[in-house]
C-alpha cells in the first residue's frame, strides 16, 4: 500500500518530467539553479551535493540504472572547469618570465585577462574545498555501516579517504576485510593506527556490498583528483603573488599569500577583514585523536617571521603579522604600491619589533648616593614637632661646655685623658643667670634661664616654694586672732609711745615658777 510520502515523490518526479530540468543547488548563494540534464554545471558547484542526497535515499531502483563506476563529482565534468584548469596548467610554467617583467615595472591592470584569470582560480580554490568534502560526506554515509568509529578517529578528511581507498583495494584483492592485517604506516601515524586497530576489533562491523563498495573507491579517487587540481591552482597563484598582492606576498611568502587570499575567497573579502580575523583563516576547531593540546591559529602562523620568533614571543608575533597583514592586502587592492615596497617596510617593522623584545631587560642602574653637604630639609612645624624640638634642644650647661674664653689662663679642670671632654666655660656664671661649678669632684649647675629640661625643672620647683610660702603666710596669720579694738602702742608718763611685744612677755615667763615659786603652797605627797 503506498503511503502518502510515496504519493508525494512520484508528483515531484512527474513534476520534473514535464519541465524537462533538474535542480541543482549554489553553495555559494543558498539556491537552486535550473539545469538541464545535457548542459555541464558552472563551475562544477552543486553537483555532487544533489548526487551525494539522492544515495542517501538508498533508492535501489536508481542503483540498478546507474553504473557502479560513474562519476560521481559534477565539477570534474563541468566544461568551465576543465577550461580553467587547462589555462592555468599552460601559464603555471611562465612564472619566471612574469616575474622579470614585474621587476622591470611592468604592471598588472584589472584590464589585463591573467588578472581575471587569478581573481577566478581565487573562488575556485573554495569550491574544490566545497566538492572535496561533499564527496566525503558521501563517503562516510556508505562506510558507516562497515566502520561507524573510524570517522571519529580520523578526523582529517583526506586521512579518512585515505584509509577506505586502501581497505577498498585489500577487499577486492584478497577478499579479506580485516584491518588487523593491513598496513596504514606510509598514510597514518603509529598512534592512530593502533587506535583504529583496537576500535575495529571490538566492533561489530558489517560487510558492504560490491556496488557500495565501487562507489566509495570512486568517490575517494575524484577527491584526491580534485585535490591535484587543487595543488596546480595553487602552484599557479604562488607565481602569481608577486604581481597580484605583492605587498602581501613580500610580507608573508607567495605561497602563504595565495592560500590566505584563496581561503579569504578573494582579495577584496581579504582587504576588508579586521586583524582579528585574518589571525583565524584556516583555523580548525576540532583537534585530532591524542593532539588535544596542539593549538592551530590559522595559516599566519606558518609565516617564518612566527616560526623564528621564540615561544614565549609567539602571541605577539602572530599579533604583528596579522595586523601589517591587514595593511599589505589593502594596499594590494587599492594598487598603492605595486613593486612591493610597502611589505618590505611592514617586515623589516615587525623584525625590529620581534629583535627588540628578544633582548634582555636592562640592568638595574647604580644610583649616585646624595652629596655629604647637602642642607637636610627642613621639617613640617605643628605643635608635635615643637614640642620635639625643645626636648631636644641643647641646654645652657651644653653651650658653655663649648666655649672657650680667649684671652685668658683656663681653671683646673679634669683631665681629658680621662674623661674624654672638657668642661669648657661650665664653671662660668651663664649670662642667662645659671651656673655650673665643678666643685667637691662633683658637677653642679644651675640653669634659671636657659631652655630644655632644665628650665622646666626649675619653673615648677618656683611655683611649688611660692605656694609653699603663700601656705606658711595663711597659717601664721590664723594661729593669733586679738580683738579689734586692742593695740600694741602703749601710753606711759615716761614716755608718750612704748611698743610692747606680747609674745616676748609670754617667753620671760619661767615655767618652773608654778612649782617653786615664793607664792607656791606647800603640798604633802603622803597624806594621810
């Protein structure tokens, strides 16, 4: 009973019979072109993306039409390419003459046909990448039900095609498919193909078809031959370098020139792109089976100016040569400097850049120490620092210990063997009323009017004698209280004033007269 999807392919394939065209799809543009099934396709671009979708449908009634050797890339029968490619193999062999001309000064106008020519194989060089990896795409939808691990062991592509051509001609030779015994050491390192090894002895695998098989070793053979291709369209921009971007490829090289202006799809999308961007051209986002840590930035950083600079400089050179990059192929574009003189410049910046910071960092400098007289500077005031300075300041007894009286025979003083100083005019009255005698073996001094210490001493023992003789004043005049109208001035008729002094009479006054006075009554000590 045919189901309502079978109903819907039969009005399409109805559909295309009356138009009498087939679709095929622009990778570069996002849409279906009309094509007729005589006419080549432009460029070769779609055609193996329609074929690798139609065996994905495993339709077994278009498999018994078609043979198991047609090709499968649209690109290799496209007439237009096969043009290409003939023009550049013809002009890949007058590199030298063209480069003599360009030294000459002979120039390179948009006019010129080589200069479309170049423009061409510019976009062309990303639809071989487009073609190469539709047919792997292929490839890996009929060997996944033989190996499904190996496309996640092999993550290069051409790795990948190169391991199922070889087990494809082991199949068909000995009719054994075991990869055990096969030998992959001229195509895989020895890490991988002991990885593939163990992966493949604990699957289960299933055997393919021969037709399936016939169309996978078709496949692989139209990758590697458009991989060839590739190879002589590259060889061809290299030569071409000089004369197309010659800043550029005088800055980098002119093979990595051709391949970042190629994989930029062109030298106008390359002018146009930021620093930032033309460091990740060519780029590869997965890392392969036991490479985790190897990091690739992208085709710059296969320039030698990077790969000479040391490791821990490396950031900084890909930095640089990304950046005059950017300059070259704008200057390229604009035609600004057609013999190159402008990435000669831009190299020799960036080698003086890279020289300068692989020197060393300069050595520590000796400073010169200050000069012994220098007048020492002078301190903020405030009352802290007053209050510092006069409890340091020199006292009176100090600054007549330095001075010498001139003129006159100095007193006995200690000897200074002994004591390792003179006395100087310490045993001179100071002129600010102090004294320091050495008297008795002993050094007394006395400072009323100096500064320090010492006068502070002296200010509080002042006030502590005043208040001492205020106290002495107050009680002197408390102790004796008469009364108000007695007076000590006395009227005699001998004489008209007499002062009399009561606190004498009171002294005269012998205290043994109470006991032996004439006046006394006799006391008996035994009474009876």
């Amino acid at each position: 009973m045919a189901t309502s999807a079978d109903a819907f392919l039969a009005d399409l394939e109805d559909l295309e019979e009356d138009l009498g065209y087939q679709n095929a799809y622009d990778p570069h543009s996002g849409a279906f072109h009309a094509q007729d099934d005589d006419m080549d396709v432009d460029g070769g671009q779609g055609g193996a993306s329609k074929r690798a979708g139609e065996n994905l449908l495993d339709d077994d009634d278009e498999d018994e039409e078609d043979p198991a050797d047609a090709p499968i890339s649209n690109m290799l029968r496209s007439a237009e390419f096969k043009n290409v490619i003939a023009e550049v193999c013809e002009k890949k062999d007058l590199a030298a003459e063209d480069a003599a001309e360009q030294v000459s000064g002979a120039a390179f106008t948009e006019d010129d046909p080589e200069y479309k020519l170049v423009s061409r194989c510019n976009t062309l060089v990303k639809e071989i990448d487009e073609e190469m990896f539709v047919l792997y795409t292929e490839v890996k939808a009929i060997f996944q039900t033989k190996f499904p691990q190996l496309e996640n062991i092999l993550v290069n592509p051409f790795d990948y095609l190169s391991v199922v051509q070889r087990m494809a001609d082991e199949c068909k030779r000995s009719g054994d498919c075991d990869i055990s015994k096969m030998d992959f050491t001229d195509i895989l390192p020895n890490q991988l193909i002991m990885t593939m090894t163990i992966t493949a002895t604990h699957s289960k695998t299933a055997p393919l078809e021969p037709r399936q098989l016939a169309k996978a070793v078709t496949a692989c053979d139209e990758a590697f031959q458009l991989n060839d291709h590739k190879r002589d369209v590259l060889l061809y921009l290299e030569s071409r370098m000089s004369i197309f971007c010659p800043n550029l490829a005088t800055l980098l090289s002119p093979s990595i020139a051709a391949k970042l202006v190629t994989a930029a799809g062109g030298l106008l999308n390359l002018s146009r792109m930021p620093a930032q961007n033309i460091m990740l051209i060519g780029a590869q986002k997965r890392a392969m089976l036991g490479l985790a840590g190897h990091n690739n930035q992208g085709l710059v950083l296969m320039c030698d100016l990077i790969q000479s600079s040391k490791p821990e400089h490396r950031s900084r050179a890909i930095r640089l040569v990304a950046g005059k990059s950017a300059i070259a192929a704008r200057c390229d574009w604009h035609r600004t400097s057609q013999l190159g003189e402008t990435g000669a410049q831009l190299r020799e910046s960036i080698q003086a850049a890279m020289a300068k910071a692989a020197l060393p960092p300069p050595a520590k400098q000796k400073k010169a120490l200050p000069r012994p007289d220098d007048v020492p500077c002078k301190k903020r005031g405030g009352k802290r620092h007053r209050a510092l300075k006069e409890k340091y300041a020199q006292t009176v007894m100090q600054k007549q210990q330095n001075r010498v009286k001139f003129g006159e025979e100095p007193e006995p003083e200690i000897a200074q063997e002994k004591m390792g100083f003179g006395l100087g005019m310490i045993s001179v009255t100071s002129t600010r009323g102090g004294r320091a005698d050495y008297v008795g073996g002993q050094l007394t001094a006395t400072n009323t009017g100096g500064s320090g210490k010492v006068k502070a001493a002296k200010q509080k023992e002042k006030q502590r004698n005043e208040a001492a003789m205020k106290r002495q004043r107050l009680a002197a005049g408390a102790g004796v209280r008469e009364s108000g109208m007695s007076s000590s001035l006395a009227f005699t008729p001998v004489q008209g004033i007499e002062l009399v002094n009561p606190v004498q009479k009171k002294q005269t006054i012998d205290p043994a007269d109470r006991y032996f006075a004439n006046s006394a009554n006799f006391v008996s000590l035994n009474e009876q």
